[in-house]
C-alpha cells in the first residue's frame, strides 16, 4: 500500500464552495464598480488566501484602497459568503464524496483537510463531517498560504506521518505546487489534474479508491 493517508484541500474537493466563493467576489466586485470580473478572474483565487484573492480582483479597479478599506473590503465579502454558506446542509455533499470518503475510512486510511479557508470547520459543520477527520488544519493555522506547503506539513505532522506516506488532493494550481513543495505526491481534480506536478490526474473523486488501494 502507498499511501496511509489522504490530505485533502477543501474548496472544489470536497464541496463546492468554490462557486460560492466566485459569486461572492463577483457580488463585491459589482459594488466597488468593478464589472468586468470574470469567472476567469475567479480561476486564479482558487487556493489562495482571502487577502491574496482580493488583490486579484482588485487588480481589476483604477483606484487605489488603503489597508483599512481592504480589510473592510474582505469582510464584506465574507459575510456575503457566509450567507450562501448559510444555506448549505448535508444534502450539499456530493454522493460520489460521501461514499469514497466512508470506503476510504473503512479501509483505514487516515483522513485530514488541508485548506486556505478560514471557515472550514463551519462548511465541514454544514455538511455534517464536523468530527470525521482525523485532523484538520485551516488558514487560521497558518502564516504562509499556498503555494507554501504549512498548511499540508502541519496536517502531516499532525496525522504522525511523513509527506511520502501522505497523498494530497487539489483542485488549484497553487495547490499543487504546495503539495510538491511539501515533498507530498499530489493527485489533481479539475484544472489541477492537468498541472505538470500532479502525479495521479482524477476524472472524478471515486478514482481515488484505486489509487489507495
Ligand atoms: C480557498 C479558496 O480554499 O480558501 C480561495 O480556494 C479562498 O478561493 C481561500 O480565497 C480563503 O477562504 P476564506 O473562506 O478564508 O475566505
Ligand atoms: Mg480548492
């Protein structure tokens, strides 16, 4: 057996919360007169920190914002998207994920999130696997986001296990390269199944069976 444990990004992996976070963005975008954010735009915040995301779509305005009114900036995107959040329940996990997630588990493989977001544990709440994994760490844990590899080494270390012995699951670009940067084999969903580093490209998340097998 390769691996005895999966670390997996959240965001457009596990649920997807990625299309909340674009409507979002694209919903403060709108109110600072920014109305040429697109979903192409929004393909470059997959992964990155809240701030780094903003700086994306800012990126996109003639004016310029002093920190305080990027830190307000954030906030109000937060609480829009806490709001679509709000409507999540467990209904909003896929089939396909829940079943793997549980065949994994029974087969004993060891389970943990290593995602960017600072509202993991609310969205794991929502979908009702609050308590499922063996370890979760967050971007409230971290000082570096990705493409740093912290958030994926301290869930490593916090499952008791070296990289090698870790697969990583992503759905970003910078994801990737956080996982390889880690010394973690990386498998990819989405625009990260075609990245040169993604060792074990999905077509959807069940392949993750034969590949822990
Ligand atoms: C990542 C998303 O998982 O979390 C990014 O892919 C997002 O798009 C980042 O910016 C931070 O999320 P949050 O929930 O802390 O704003
Ligand atoms: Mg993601």
């Amino acid at each position: 057996m390769k691996f005895k444990a999966i670390i997996f990004d959240l965001d457009g992996v596990i649920c997807s919360t990625d299309e909340f976070h674009f409507l979002a963005w694209k919903q403060l975008a709108d109110s600072i007169g920014i109305t040429n954010f697109t979903r192409a735009d929004g393909d470059f915040q997959r992964g990155v920190s809240r701030m780094e995301s903003l700086e994306i779509l800012l990126r996109k305005s003639d004016r310029q914002f002093s920190d305080e009114e990027k830190l307000a900036l954030a906030e109000q995107k937060n609480c829009i998207y806490r709001q679509m959040l709000g409507t999540m329940s467990e209904a909003d996990l896929s089939e396909n994920v829940r079943t793997t997630l549980v065949a994994l588990r029974k087969s004993g493989k060891k389970l943990a999130i290593g995602s960017s977001s600072k509202n993991t544990m609310y969205i794991l709440e929502r979908l009702g696997f609050g308590s499922f994994f063996d370890a979760v760490v967050d971007g409230n844990m971290i000082s570096r986001g990705k493409p740093d590899p912290e958030v994926f080494l301290k869930a490593a270390e916090r499952l008791g296990l070296p990289p090698e012995d870790c697969l990583v699951v992503e759905d970003a670009a910078v994801g990737v390269e956080a996982g390889a940067a880690g010394g973690f084999s990386v498998a990819g969903l989405g625009e990260a199944a075609g990245c040169e580093k993604t060792a074990y490209p999905l077509g959807t998340f069940a392949d993750l069976l034969a590949i822990m097998q």
